[in-house]
C-alpha cells in the first residue's frame, strides 16, 4: 500500500470515530433530554410552577350552633430566587414587611446543599405576615418580580372558652412528614391537641395543586395543559362539637383560681356538654402567630400545670363516690341486701386499725349513702371480697374487678380526646405482688379501705362523670363523646352520623333494680345527708359527695350527681384539689351548673353563691402556698 493510500484510509478511520462519537453524544443528549424522567422532571421543575392549594379548615360548633372555631387569612410571602431583580428596592420592600436589610439577606440566600430549597422553586420567604402587612406589599408587588404571597387559614376564637377541649394546632414535626406519605409537608399546619388533633383528618380538608407555565426567564404565561391536571381545594368538614358554650363558660368561672375538673354529660346520649379543666388557657392566645412560642413556654412552665387537662389524664383516688358502684355490684352478686344495716361505732374497725365515720349507724343501704358510712361500706366490700372463703380473697377481688371494668373503670372509655388515661383498679396480682415476702398472701381487711375510694383505687374525672350517668341510666351508659356530628354545607340539620361506637349502649351487668336504693339514697345526701349544698328548689338532684385527703394535707373536694332524679337530663363530676370536703365547693359548684342547664338560668337570690365560689383561690402554687377561702 501505497503512503498516499495509507494516509487516506487514516482520515476516513479518524472521520469514522468523529462521526461516532457525534452520534453517540447526539442520542445522550436525546436520551437526557427527552426520553429521561429524571433530566424531564428537572425540566419541568423550571418551566413549571407547582403551586399549593390549601383548603379551608372545618369550623367547630357547640350543640346549639354557636361558633366555636373559624378561621382567619394568614399569609405567606413566597420568593422564587432566580425570579429576584438584583436590581429592586430593596429598602422599599424592608420597609413595606417591616423587617431590616440583614433580615431579607438571611431569609432569601438559603442552604442550597441542603436540598431542601431550589433557586428555580417558590420556598417561603416570609410566614405569618400579617393583613396589614399583606396589604401594603400587595400593592406594590409589581415592583418585585419572584415575590408572591400565599395564602392560609388560622384559627379565631369568638369566644374564650373551651381551650382544652378545643385544642391549637401546630407546625407539622419532623416524625409526621415521615410517616405521612406525602400527606403533608414542610411548613403545614396540623392540629396538635384537643379536638383539632382527634378530627384531624376530619377538619383539614384536602389540598389542591395548580400548574403554572413560565417562560426561559421564570414569567408566568399561563395554565400548563390548560389546567387538564390542575385540582381543587376541597374544605374541611365542619364539627358540630355537644358542648353547651354557656355551660362551659359558667364551670370554667366557678373553677377560677383553682385547681381540678368538672365534666357534665348528658347521660342518655353520652354527649359531653362541659368538660373544664383548671388551670386552663384563652384559645385565643394559642392562634398561630409569632408571639405563641413565649405563651406556650410560660404555660409550660407554670407550677400550675394548665396544659394538663384534669378530666382526662389526672387519675385521682375518687373517696366516697366510689360507694354507690360497690353496693350496686354487691347487690347484683347476690351478696348483699339493700335492707342490711351495719353497726357503726366511729367507724370501722380491724385489728388494731380503725377507719374513721362521722355519721349515725344506719339501717339501710340508702340510709348508708345518705350519711357516707365507712363502716357500711368497708363491711360490703369485704363481704365481696371474702364471697368465696376468708383466704381466698383474691378470686372475690377479681370477681369484683370484672363487674368494675363494665362501669368503665381501668381502662380507657374510649372518648374521641387524645391522651386519655386508664384511672386504676387494683387486682389480687397486684396484692400478691407487693406481700411477696410473706408469700403471695393477703387478706381482705388489709385493702378495706378501697371499698370507700381510698386505697390503691384510682379515676379520672370523665369516668367519675360517667358513673354519674351510670347511676342516673340504672346500669348502662354510651361512650361519652364531644362530636354530634360532620358537615360540609351550612345547614346543621344534615349531618353525616357519628361513629358507631359513640351511640352503642354498654350494660355493666347490674339490673335496674338495684339501682332504686342507690338513686334513692342519693336523693336523701341532698335533702337531709353530706352533700345539701347541692340542692336547687324546685330540680330533685341526685349526688354523692366525696371527700379525699392529699399529700398536701389538704383535703379534696368530690361530688357526682344527675338531675332529675328521674328521667335524667344531666349528670356530673365535680374534682377540685384543696377544696375540703365534698360539700364545701364541689357539691355548690354542681348545684349551680344543673341549676343553669335545666332552668337556662340561676336564680337572681343564688348570684352571690356564683361570684364567692368564684372568687375562692384554692390553689397552690411552689412558693406561694395555698389560698384557701371557705364559702
């Protein structure tokens, strides 16, 4: 081969590897640009904007349509920073926001490595700015291209009542965007306590998406696919919650200045009207705003502890209340007769031990709950515990505890509240637990006192309330709840029902008739026994007080009670630490709040009961000590 001949066949070989090579690098870049998800989704990242449709949150009612929650318009300024003129005002536009220049630098150059925010995509600029702020850069936004507001909803409070059971919501944590599924992200809103947390998914309707096309320098030009994969925002269902607002209001002002728990439940429903917990909070001041965290950390770290709500995770020993459920149950065994009296000589006695009584020996059951006989009681719950041999106790105990789980006690009821706690009621494996040195071995006169609510036995005061309803139903009751029902339009008398489980009654084995000594017994603690400052001329009340000492040495105030005493229309737990006995202040505060429920109103001659029990301070604080002022 000739060197001429030798040169061409190199030029046609390098002109080969030149045109393989361009068609190789021509189909990457087909490959890139066209064909692959990954380079198109990036794509389209800066020729399309995604933007967040949020709906309206469902609005809470009361149970005769007052406006509980609403919302209100927050904004969010959005900046999308390749849109950014280097050249704007930017002196105008700090001073429009009322922020300074160092604080526009920070909040508009982000960590770009982090991954969380892209120069080409909106990310928010500013959260929370006000309508007054909203309303001075709207009208000059025009001269800040890549600037756009968004809008949200916060809640608002026409009244001031109801914190607690309400709840607030909160910036969504860490946790739940991973465990959400794309449901949420970074910056949302989520309801955080109280009802808002519970109907979460209920109240916070479902987001929308709108696509919008730019141009190579970032302008909008239009819908992207005209709107063919845009969706709309669809509300939130509204609650309409069986809270009575006047009732609430009137327990939360009788609960001022002290610490406990009232809970009011309509006891052929189930229906909570009122449910307070004090210390409480103004929901008002749990909107979202920039001042909320310094609310939240002074409430965090009162002594007081007002964001623990008293009815549902204060497991408290319930004193004499507990009496009438262990003489129900004694009656139902078969153990005891309603016309059995006991033999009291200050009170019962066992060994070298003695329980104190402060009342007469009565004859009768109904006498018994009258005069709150520890003596009478002690004796039933021993009567129980022993049924089966005096060294035996343990299968007595057990057989008791079954008939308590019925009534709803050590174990949550199951309400539609987060945090609800089980209360406690001690079993023989407990006992034989804690006498393991001599064996496993116990005996009933050791736990004696837990037949009067002492002890080791422990309730919340929604299951005191629902005792109440217990009693005043004759041995039945329905899952207390807070929800009537949902709705999506504006007319309260179509509502999609509630759950199931919120309207299936639960009988807790004892036959009506044997509640007819226990009501009748707790009409007579009204008319002439332990608990008369309960009593309203003209409403026949039921109750029975309770009366339990603390490691402060103060006593507590205890009472349960339902009203009428037939075909009731309320019944009622009243808890207030440091309060004294059950007739001191719990038994007025439950007169009052049937009185208001029943009457629509309290009599002019009893205000002065309601401004006194108000303005009592029972409650102790590290460092203060107690206030206690006696009606």
């Amino acid at each position: 081969m000739s060197i001429k001949d030798n040169n061409q066949q190199r030029q046609f070989i390098i002109i080969g590897i030149f045109v393989f090579s361009a068609v190789v690098l021509l189909g990457r870049a087909v490959q890139l640009q066209l064909l692959s998800p990954t380079y198109r989704a990036k794509a389209e990242a800066i020729t399309i904007e995604k933007n967040i449709l949020y709906p309206s949150r469902g609005v809470v009612y009361d149970r005769n349509g007052r406006l509980m929650v609403y919302n209100n318009p927050m904004y969010d300024l959005m900046v999308t920073y390749r849109q950014v003129d280097p050249k704007m005002d930017t002196a105008k536009f700090c001073r429009l926001l009322g922020i300074d220049t160092a604080t526009f630098m920070a909040h508009l150059n982000r960590n770009w490595k982090s991954g969380k925010f892209n120069k080409s995509v909106p990310f928010p600029f500013l959260t929370m700015i006000t309508p007054e702020q909203y309303a001075k850069i709207q009208e000059s936004l025009t001269e800040f291209p890549g600037f756009e507001p968004q809008i949200r909803n916060v809640r608002g409070y026409p009244q001031h009542n109801a914190g607690s059971v309400l709840g607030y919501l909160s910036e969504v944590s860490e946790k739940q965007l991973r465990d959400s599924v794309n449901l949420y992200e970074s910056g949302d809103y989520v309801g955080k306590t109280g009802l808002e947390r519970y109907y979460e998914t209920t109240l916070r309707g479902q987001k929308g998406i709108e696509y919008i096309l730019k141009d190579n320098l970032g302008r909008r030009v239009g819908k992207w696919k005209d709107g063919k994969l845009d969706s709309a925002a669809v509300q939130g269902s509204d609650l309409q919650s069986t809270i009575d607002l006047g009732l609430q209001g009137l327990a939360e002002k009788l609960l001022k200045n002290k610490i406990g728990a009232v809970v009011a439940i309509e006891p052929n429903t189930g229906e909570i009207m009122a449910m307070v917990t004090s210390p409480n909070f103004d929901p008002e001041q749990m909107v979202i705003s920039k001042k909320r965290g310094e609310f939240i950390a002074a409430l965090s770290n009162d002594s007081l502890k007002p964001l623990f709500d008293r009815c549902v995770s204060a497991e408290y020993p319930p004193g004499s209340i507990f009496k009438p459920m262990v003489a129900a149950i004694a009656l139902q065994m078969g153990v005891w007769n309603g016309t059995n009296g006991v033999s009291c000589n200050g009170g019962y006695h066992y060994g070298n031990r003695t329980i104190k009584c402060h009342g007469p020996s009565p004859g009768n059951l109904s006498e018994a709950i009258e005069h709150s006989c520890n003596a009478y009681f002690c004796t039933i719950f021993r009567t129980i515990v022993d049924q089966y041999g005096y060294r035996t106790p343990n299968k007595g105990l057990d057989s008791l505890n079954e008939y308590l789980y019925r009534f709803g006690m050590g174990r949550p009821l199951g309400i539609d509240f987060p945090i609800e706690k089980d209360g406690l009621v001690p079993t023989s494996k407990m006992y034989a637990k804690a006498n393991k040195r001599d064996g496993g071995i116990w005996y009933s006169g050791y736990i004696a006192s837990n037949g009067i609510g002492q002890g080791e036995n422990q309730l919340t005061t929604m299951q005191m309330a629902n005792l109440a309803a217990i009693i005043a139903n004759r041995g039945w009751y329905i899952t207390p709840h807070l929800v009537r029902g949902y709705r999506t339009d504006k007319d309260l008398t179509h509502m999609r029902p509630i759950e199931k489980k919120f309207t299936t009654p639960h009988s807790t084995g004892v036959a009506p008739a044997h509640f007819d000594y226990i009501v009748n017994g707790m009409r007579r603690v009204i008319l002439s026994g332990t608990g008369n400052r309960a009593e309203v001329n003209g409403i026949d009340i039921c109750g029975k007080t309770g009366t339990v000492q603390n490691r402060h040495g103060e006593d507590s105030s205890v009472f349960i009670g339902f009203a009428p005493a037939n075909n009731p229309k309320i019944a009622i737990a009243v808890y207030i630490e440091n309060g004294g006995w059950g007739n001191d202040i719990a038994a007025p505060v439950t007169g009052l709040i049937v009185e208001q429920y029943l009457n629509g109103k309290i009599a002019n001659s009893r205000q002065s009961l309601v401004e006194r029990i108000q303005h009592s301070r029972l409650a102790y604080s590290a460092g203060k000590g107690y206030y206690v002022t006696r009606n």
